[in-house]
C-alpha cells in the first residue's frame, strides 16, 4: 500500500496539475540525474539516448525572504517544525501573508524544458521529472523552498540568527509595549533596603593612621582632626559647639 503524501507534497502536485501537469503521470525514460537548485530543476532522463530536462520556477529575493524569516521566526513553534524536517502548515500561511506563492500559483512562475523532439508540453519525459521531483519533496520539504530561492541549510541559519540577535516577541507575548513604558523606563525603582552592619565611630580613621610628625601649638594633630570627622558626621562636639581650640 503507498503511503499518503504530507500535506505540502499534496499541494505542490495539486498547484503543478493546476497548470498542466498531471500528476501522477504515465513518465518516459529513467530520471537518472535530479539536481534542485534556486529556481530551476536540471535533471538528466535516458530512454536509449539522454535528455536534458529543465524545469523553471521564480524565486525570491533577499528583501522577500528577508520578510518570510522575520515573520517564521517570530514564532518560535515553527523554527522548532522545520529544524525537525517538517514543513508546518502555517509556514504557508506566511507567504500568502507576504503576498508571495510558496506553490506555483500561475503557469507563468514555470517554464518546461527537454532536449527531445516531441512538440508537446510537458513531455514524457518532463512528467517522469516532475514525479520525481514530487516524490523528493514528499520526502524533503526543503526541496520546495530551495526552488523559491532558499536551502535548508542557509534558511535555519538565518532562522537562527534571527532567533539569537533580534529575539522578536510574538503578538500574543503579554510584555507592554516601549511607548507605555517611558514614563517610567528610567526610573531607578525602588530604593534598595539599607544594610546594617556594625556601628563604626566616624573618627576611626585617625586610630589607624600612623602618628604625625609634627603637633599644632603643642597638640597632637590627629586630636584636633577628630572634632572636625565628628562634625562632618553631625555629631555635636567641642568644635561644633565652640569650646574647641587649635591651640
């Protein structure tokens, strides 16, 4: 019994029959080269003699994938998808938000190419390419972003310099908004409560320091500093209330 295709698989064969495709189609030849870069398939099909097949598709640009990783990452469920290997749903839903076709949408995105003579379009063996091309996005889901311009491997990077430098919240985050903030985006807060340590005599400098050379008028002069420290503390003394002398 064939396994059911996922979802995006499905899609892609329902937009490539919408412009002419049938698929599944009766193919012609063996697909023995299949190679997905940005826009274009290049395969090679040998029925006794060897065919070159293109297949054309329109990829995006820098400023419109730019617009489809901001919009993915900011959603962190679906960077988690599509490191996982799948596709998920909604990532659909972001390029039609972005007004851009993540599946063919016209026959005017695709150009059908093969080297055989027969006139019609697609020929057998484009029909036998695009099956194949069908059943290698049905097991890589990458293979239909790749022809929009984006591989795996640079589109989770981009993901993930998004997620770790611009760290943008979803709608649903919950934090204010910097405009309801300002009033008090400077504030310092509260202030801290006060530590409480043991009680050090503001004149306790003067005990460490080592004796002067020289006195003032007789007096020790670390003596007569002391008033002042107890002053500056506004500790009543002596010198605070006049009865102090420097001699």
């Amino acid at each position: 019994m064939t396994e059911p295709l996922p979802w995006w698989a499905t899609r892609f064969a329902r937009a490539l029959t919408a412009i002419g495709v049938l698929l599944p189609a009766k193919g012609q030849g063996h697909v023995v080269s299949l190679t997905v870069g940005a826009g274009r398939v290049d395969a090679e099909v040998q029925d006794g003699r060897s065919h070159q097949v293109r297949i054309g598709l329109t990829a995006f640009g820098k400023a419109e994938w730019a617009a489809i990783t901001h919009a993915v990452a900011a959603k962190a469920s679906l960077t988690v998808q599509l490191l996982g290997g799948e596709l998920p749903r909604d990532v659909e839903e972001i390029f039609k938000a972005a007004r851009l076709p993540l599946f063919p949408s016209s026959a005017r995105e695709v150009s059908l190419d093969c080297t055989c003579p027969a006139a019609e379009v697609p020929c057998g063996h484009l029909n036998a390419v695009c099956s194949a091309l069908l059943a290698r996005a049905g097991e890589d889901p990458f293979t239909i972003l790749a022809l929009r311009g984006r591989t795996r491997e640079a589109l989770l990077e981009e993901l993930k310099n998004r997620l770790i430098h611009a760290e943008p919240l979803h709608p649903d985050d919950g934090s204010p908004a910097l405009t309801e903030v300002m009033d008090t985006f400077f504030d310092g807060g509260p202030a801290p409560a006060p530590l409480h340590a043991p009680a050090t005599p503001v004149d306790a400098l003067l005990d460490q320091a080592p004796p002067f050379a020289i006195t003032a008028g007789g007096e020790d002069v670390a003596e007569l500093l002391r008033p002042v420290y107890r002053a500056l503390a506004g500790e009543r003394s002596s010198w605070s209330d006049g009865t102090g002398s420097a001699g």
